[in-house]
C-alpha cells in the first residue's frame, strides 16, 4: 500500500468486534449521565499508542496502550459460552461471547491521566458564555517522550504538554535537622565548645528517594482573539509546523512553536451578510503534502486549496460537486441532508471521504467530476426525516473515516449504529455500540449485518431514535493497525478489525 501499511490479505469491509469501552454506565443504565460527562471528541495518537477524549465539561482524558496486560495473559483461555459475561461499569474488557481467540489479540488500553482543558468564560463584548467543550483534539509530535496536543473549545485552543516523570524527594540530610540543641561547630574545625568531637565521616551526601510516578500536564501556549464563530475544525500539517483552525466564515493559520496571531487564509464573509449563500463546516490538511488542505461547505461542495498559489486562498485548485445526485423524495430537507459534516483525505492522500446526513461519498482527487463510490449510510433514515427534522437532529454533524490501509469507510448514526464500508465495492458491516449488543442482553446479536441498521433505525421509536447517549458521532481510526474508537454519550468503544 501507499501508506506503508500492508494490507494483503485484510477483506473489507472490515468486520470490527468489540474489544473494550470505558464509561460511566452498566448494563442496568441506572446511573445518571451528566451533560457534561458527554464525549465530544475522540482522536487516536500517531503511533497509536495512545487515545485522547475531550468532553463538554471541557476535560480531556487520555488512555494509553498497555504491553502484555491482562487480556494478553488470557488470551489463550477459551471464551465461557454457557454464561453471560459481566459488564463493568466504568472498563469493559475482554472480547465478545461465544467466540475463540483470533489469531491477533488487539492491545489493551487503560486509564492514564485526565486534566482539565478549558473552563467556561464569559465574553463582555458580545454578552454571551463561551462553554468549555472540547471541539476538537489533535496530536503534534512527540518531543523527549512527552506527549503533545491541541485542544480547542468554542474560541480558544491550547498546546498541552503531557508528561510523565519519577517524583523524588531527600530521605537523609548531610546534618541531622532534628537536633535543635546540636552546639556550633566552626566550619574549619573538628572539635566544638563542649570538648566532644566531630569527625568528616559524620558529614554525609543527602540521599534521594524515589517516590513513584507522577504525570503532569501544562500549557505550553494559547492561540486565541481570530474566531468571531465557533471553531468546528482543527489539523495539524504533515510537517508539524503549522495548524489550521475553521469556524464558519474563516479559516486560520498558526505557528505551534511561534504562537503569536493567526494568519487568515479564507474569509468567506461577504460585505452584506444577507448575501450569505454557505458556510463552511470542517476543514483539514493534506495527510503527505503541507501546502495542500480543502474544506467543505453547507451546499455539499468540497474544495482543495494550495498555499503555493497564495497565502490568500480567494480560490481554489480542484471542486468536487456531485451534480448527478439523486433529488430527495422529501424535497424539502433537501438542502439541510446535503450539509457535509466531515471531511476526510485517505492515508495515501489520493482519495477524499465526505459525509453528509445521509450519505458517503468517496472522491478520486483527479477527477472532479463525480464520486467513485455513493453508499447511503442508512436508507432508514430517509424515510424518518420529518421525525428527525421535529426533534431536530437533522442538524447532528456525523464524523467519519478511512481505515488505517484506507479499504473500509467508517461512520456513525443513531441508536448506536456502527457502519463500516468496502472503499471499492460498497459493501457493509454493521455494528451496535452499546452494552446491550457488547453483553447479548438485547439478543441484537442474533441478528445478521444487514438486518441490524433496519433493526436499530427503521423499527426503533422516536425516543431511542433520538436518544442523545446512543448517538456515534465521534469515531477515529487508529493509524498503525485496524482499530477504530467510537464514543456514545459519556461511553467509548474500542474495536478491533
């Protein structure tokens, strides 16, 4: 492959099974879930070793994969078929019931350290409150083994430096302290007043203990003061150099190591706002080349911008509009399902992944003319728009992504649907995220692949439907091996591929 990662005998789609969840219920769902225990972002490491989770209390927790833990040691124990498996509230592990142990057992990620982000602020000039959900994370590159990332709320983003140290403290001192009543002794003699003597072999080097590990983590730098809307999108170039932030008229360019104000590339703003046609909704840098990025738009057109043309981009180099799509039969909500909530370049950069409500498309950066692959994420969904439309989540930004060879897409729904793709054939896979499907209380596991969406979707009522902590609207793809980390509510899903 392009990428570097080998993919020979992987068959997409990939059939990911469950592997581990962190969160705050159990299968009885009696404990209460707090608005700000919500997961709004999920973002794998590099070399991914390592998962960050921002939510909107403005926390970020970071889980960091453990060699040879205990689901390694039992790995080689056959699986209890006769009894169901206990969920734990806060860390589920092991695999699914019922099966034999694969050939590669996926890693184990624990619990490393949590630390708040953002706090709530109030803005005095406009009146209003900037919450201090986590938008968006993104990993920079390591610097003496210290992790570091960005995290970014409504206006403000951060560099965090995340580290972990030996704590050390003196356990013996070169002069006993404890003895006040110790008489003066002159630096340059060995006797003192009361005629006892003090040999050099009394005076000692102070001892350090070590106290354990301690992880720390600081904010190394604040860009702020160059969003006048609400950040949707942060990326870091190839190069680790810059990074750019979007909100919905504009897009910024940072130095991570300079700081200082933020360059603006796009503004899209135009002199009379009535005249206001589209906004912008995510943004994202070439995976391989830094002067490459492109951004999508509300009216479902993706463009791919150059920095080598001019520091301003008042244009574009390549746009990609599927002008052969089909008309909704429900006219209109025509213009809000055609809104792209995410944008996603390939590992090898050559191909474009979109997501808008109701459907991928994959694009070839060569050919502007119309998507090599159209596949509707559910086509459930179409039929229940004016339910969604009354409870309003027609407006639900849905992420998706590549696999780490780039052969299966990935996306969320509702009632904790899990959908993977093959990029070449379109053929799916589907998936519950949830404990009901992960313990087989639900019997959802019975159900085949392509029953499973209509199950969740088509025949669930409107209260599951739209059930704010069964939404999977955060998901990332591990970038060195077929694994995927989807977040529902205040829960997190890791799978394996």
């Amino acid at each position: 492959m392009d990428n570097g990662i080998s993919a020979g005998h992987t068959q997409h789609p990939l059939h990911y099974s469950f592997a581990q969840a962190f969160g705050e219920r159990g299968a009885d769902h009696e404990a209460v879930v707090h608005d700000a225990d919500m997961i709004s972002a999920v973002q794998f490491s590099p070399k991914g070793d390592a998962i960050a989770t921002g939510d909107k209390g403005g926390r970020i927790v970071i889980l960091q994969k453990v060699e040879g833990g205990s689901r390694a040691r039992r790995y080689h124990r056959k699986k209890r078929t006769h009894k169901t498996p206990h969920i734990s509230p806060r860390s589920l592990s092991g695999s699914q019931p019922d099966e034999e142990a694969t050939a590669v057992e996926p890693p184990e990620f624990r619990f490393w350290t949590q630390f708040q982000s953002h706090e709530s602020e109030f803005d005095y000039l406009k009146s209003m409150e900037i919450e201090e959900k986590i938008n968006e994370i993104q990993w920079c590159r390591q610097i003496n083994g210290a992790y570091r990332l960005l995290s970014t709320n409504d206006k403000t983003i951060k560099l965090w430096r995340v580290s972990e140290g030996s704590v050390r403290s003196i356990s013996e001192y070169a002069v006993d302290l404890y003895k006040a009543n110790r008489p003066y002794t002159h630096p340059h003699s060995n006797t003192i007043a009361n005629g006892k003597a003090r040999g050099p072999r009394q005076l000692e080097i102070p001892r350090m203990l070590n106290q354990g590990q301690s992880i720390t983590a600081t904010s190394r730098r604040t860009f702020a003061n160059a969003h006048m809307f609400h950040i949707n999108s942060l990326s870091i170039s190839s190069d680790d150099v810059i990074f750019l932030t979007a909100d919905d008229l504009r897009i910024n360019l940072w130095n991570i190591e300079l700081g200082g104000p933020g360059l603006g590339v796009l503004d899209i703003k135009p002199e009379n706002m009535e005249d206001l046609t589209e906004v912008l909704t995510a943004a994202v840098f070439h995976p391989r080349l830094c002067h490459i990025f492109m951004y999508s738009t509300s009216r479902g057109t993706v463009k791919l911008c150059d920095l080598r043309e001019s520091a301003f981009c008042n244009g574009w180099v390549r746009e990609f509009e599927d002008m052969y799509k089909e008309e909704s039969a429900q006219s209109r909500f025509s213009e809000i399902v055609a809104s792209i909530s995410d944008v996603q370049f390939s590992p090898c950069g050559r191909y474009i992944l979109t997501r808008d409500y109701l459907h991928l498309r994959v694009w070839d950066i060569a050919m502007e003319r119309e998507p090599i692959l159209t596949v509707p994420v559910e086509a459930s969904i179409a039929l229940r728009l004016r339910d969604l439309y009354d409870q309003e989540c027609v407006f639900d930004k849905f992420q998706c992504c590549f696999s780490c060879d780039g052969g299966s897409l990935v996306t969320g729904s509702y009632n904790s649907l899990l959908r993977s793709f093959s990029k070449d054939t379109g053929d799916s896979f589907s998936a519950s995220a949830s404990v009901d499907f992960v313990s087989g209380a639900a019997s959802r596991r019975s159900y085949p692949s392509e029953e499973l969406g209509q199950l969740l979707i088509g025949e669930s009522d409107i209260e599951d439907l739209t059930d704010v902590t069964k939404r999977v609207m955060r998901i990332s793809s591990c970038p060195t091996q077929q694994m995927l980390a989807a977040a529902t509510g205040p829960a997190l899903y890791i799978y394996s591929g």
